[in-house]
C-alpha cells in the first residue's frame, strides 16, 4: 500500500464530478469559501475584542437580593470574572 498515484486522484474526481456534477460542486466550493471567510474574520474579531475586554474592564451590574423574582421560573444569579 503505498501513496496514490495521479491516475488515481483524476478517475476519482471524474467519478465525483458525475456523481455531484458541476453545479453543486461549484456552489459547494463557494459556501466552503465563505465558510473559512467567516471564520478567519470571526477569529479577527474574537482577538479585537478580547484586547479590548483586557484594556477595559467591563462595568458589572450589583444585582439587589431584596428583590422578589419577576417570575417563579427565574433564577437569580451572579457572574463572577474570571481569574
């Protein structure tokens, strides 16, 4: 068993090519792109806003224990930051 010669790979991707055909092929190569673009932008986004939550504290909310729930289903909580 060794590595997959060039023959190999071409009758493969003519089997998928008639299997899929062009279209959804393409259209697939399409939303996989935009897929790895959306993420490469999320993880763009995700640094920038961790450096701005480093710089910047953000305010926390003192939540009163006094206070009755507005529903019997709601259950109070507090947050606390991470160390």
């Amino acid at each position: 068993m060794g590595t997959f010669s060039i023959w190999h790979w071409l009758i493969v991707l003519l089997i998928v090519v008639m299997v899929f055909g062009t279209k959804k092929l393409k259209n697939l190569g399409s939303d996989l792109g935009g897929a790895v673009k959306g993420f490469k932008d999320g993880m763009k986004d995700g640094s920038a806003s961790e450096d701005k939550a480093a710089a910047a504290p953000a305010p926390q909310q003192v939540a009163s224990t006094a206070a009755a729930p507005a529903d019997k289903n709601t259950i109070d909580v507090e947050a606390k930051p991470k160390s």
